[in-house]
C-alpha cells in the first residue's frame, strides 16, 4: 500500500471493519512518508500515523517487519 502518508488511514479502517476470517494473511505499506506527514501536519491527539497503525496491525494478529522504507506486516495466525 502506498497513498502518499495516509495509509494509516486506509488501514485503519479495513482492521476495524473486517471480520478475522477475512483479513489478508500479508500487508506491505510505505512509512516514510508518513513520517513527513507527521512532522509537517501532526495529527490532533499528537499520536504518530505510524505509531497508531503498527498498534491496531498488532492488536489484529499482525506480527511487524520494518523493511527500512516499508513495513510487512503478517498475520501468521488466524486464530489470533
């Protein structure tokens, strides 16, 4: 996923949305530009994009990559 920093926003709402059974196994997004985004046009509660969607992958049984540029993040087990 690559939408210029808002990919947070995007992730945010498929994990919310989606029920387990139909989450994808692999998601790779873009982080750098989030941290621009962040330094730039920080968002309201202080929270960093990335930050806040590496905690909801998490909470959704996501296990996290940083891939310098890139996370991926894997959801290893569906039962999670």
């Amino acid at each position: 996923i690559d939408i210029e920093g808002y990919e947070y926003i995007l992730l945010d709402g498929m994990l919310k949305e989606m029920p387990d059974e139909s989450l994808p196994p692999v998601i790779h997004f873009e982080k750098k530009v989030m941290h621009h985004q962040d330094k730039m046009h920080p968002l309201r509660n202080r929270t960093s994009r990335l930050d806040h969607t590496k905690e909801l992958l998490s909470s959704r049984g996501y296990h996290l990559f940083d891939e310098a540029e890139d996370y991926l993040a894997l959801r290893l087990d569906s039962n999670t």
